[in-house]
C-alpha cells in the first residue's frame, strides 16, 4: 500500500517536473511536442521541430585546413582561409558545427540565458556530423575553454563545460574541466585590436595540475572568431608535451 502510494507520488514528481521543464526548442525556443505513453507517463520524442531544422546550416563543403571555416566561393581553391594564411596558430586543426548566423540567436539563449538543455541537440548534432572524423583522431581529452570564475559563479556555468559533456557522452571521450584555469577576466575580443588582443591574453590561462599526461586533446568552445583564444590555451598545453592539439566549436563565420 504504503509502496504503491510512493511510486504513485515519484511518477507524479517526474510528470511534474516533466511539465515544469520542458524542452525548448533550440531555435524558435517553443515547448516542444511530448507524447503520453501507455504507462501514463510523458516522453519527450524531439530536440528540435522539424521546421525548425531545416533553418540551420552546418558547415560542409570546402573548408579551411587549418581553423576549418567554409571557404567563400571565390576561394574554393584554396587550402588555408584568408586569416589561417597570413597567422600562424599553435593549434593543429578545428572542426565546428554550424555556420554561425544560422544559430547565433539560439547560441545566445544558450549562452545568457539559461537554456542548457540545448546542449543535447549541439551534442547529437556534432555526433552526427563530425563523431566519425573525431572519433578517429585518438583525443585522449576534451578541454573546454574555461571560464574565469567570478564570472561563471555570476552566470551559473560555463556553456563550454555543458557544450563539452554533450559532446563527451556523444563521442565516448572524457571530459577534464579543471585541467586549465582562466586566471583574469579578458575582455570581449571582438572590442579589440589584433595587438589589443594578444595583450588581453597574456598569461590568461595557465594549466592547473601537472599530473595528467594526455598525447592528443580537442578544445572546445562555443564560437569561433580569430582562434586567439584557442591558440593561447593550446601554446600551455604544448609547452607541457601534448602533441596533437585539436578544436571544436559549436559555430563559425565565414571569413570576415
Ligand atoms: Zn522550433
Ligand atoms: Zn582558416
């Protein structure tokens, strides 16, 4: 009796919070369709409405050797970016998901405002585009890039920490969050200058602990802009012997 009454009340929490927390929709941010099931309990079937897929573009066809951002018509021939040619990165290649104005705004809720289930579809999107080409590689570790931590106790996460563990349970690959701290608030890059924006890195990010040896890693982010950032936290982790040093970022531009 007293058993049936408590199961009764778990099923009626996990309708609750079912109805509660919802997934929205990554793109227009909608409640999602659910389905009540026969045992009377309610599934959530989708991440993303059908119409709403369709409105999203990945980054396929030529793309830049180096950072991997879709080359411009003009430039299919070409093997590196405009940017990759003339800057040489510590990195030694990127891969990201979506062509970024197809999903800047969803990436902004997912950023500043609280929408972390969206993960789940950036996660199963990566998966489905890029698992086979990064399952290959031989990462050892996922990196995201850190936050400073005022500022992520301000926010309540790092988007990169949430984006890295979707992708971590996609592709089998361990996630390590405090293996590299970000020591000083930097500011907003796209503020800056080119030499504004070595300056606002310098010595922005150094490696925690010195106890986990890993061959090959893959950064992630959530957007890419001139790979600054990503060139900084992959320069500490060369000097501590990593040889094979790979990006991932949820979205890209083409180049600017
Ligand atoms: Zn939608
Ligand atoms: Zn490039």
């Amino acid at each position: 009796m007293l058993q049936s009454y408590k199961n009764n009340v778990l099923r009626l929490k996990d309708k609750v919070l079912d109805v509660v927390y919802p997934g929205h929709c990554p793109i227009c941010d909608e409640l999602l369709p659910y389905v009540e099931t026969t045992d009377g309990s309610i599934s959530f079937g989708r991440m993303i409405h059908r119409d709403c897929a369709k409105k999203i573009r990945y980054v396929r066809g030529n793309t830049c050797m180096k950072c991997g951002k879709p080359l411009p018509g003009s430039e299919q021939e070409r093997e590196y970016c405009r940017d990759c040619a003339k800057t040489r990165h510590v990195f030694d290649r990127g891969f990201s998901v979506f062509d970024y104005r197809s999903i800047s705004g969803s990436i902004y809720k997912f950023k500043y405002m609280g929408r972390q289930e969206y993960a789940r579809f950036y996660g199963k999107a990566t998966g489905r585009l890029l698992g086979k080409e990064l399952r290959r590689l031989g990462i050892d570790a996922i990196i995201p890039v850190p936050m400073y931590k005022p500022k992520q106790i301000k926010r309540g996460y790092n988007q990169a920490d949430v984006y890295a563990k979707s992708v971590g349970r996609e592709l089998g690959i361990p996630v390590y969050k405090n293996v590299i701290k970000r020591n000083k608030n930097t500011l907003p890059m796209k503020k800056l200058d080119a030499r504004g924006r070595r300056n606002n890195l310098k010595k922005a990010f150094n490696i925690a602990r010195n106890d986990v040896k890993f061959k090959c890693i893959l950064i992630i982010d959530d957007i890419y802009t001139t790979g600054s950032t990503i060139d900084e936290i992959a320069h500490e982790f060369r000097i501590a012997g990593v040889e094979k040093i790979y990006f991932l970022t949820l979205a890209i531009g083409q180049t600017t």
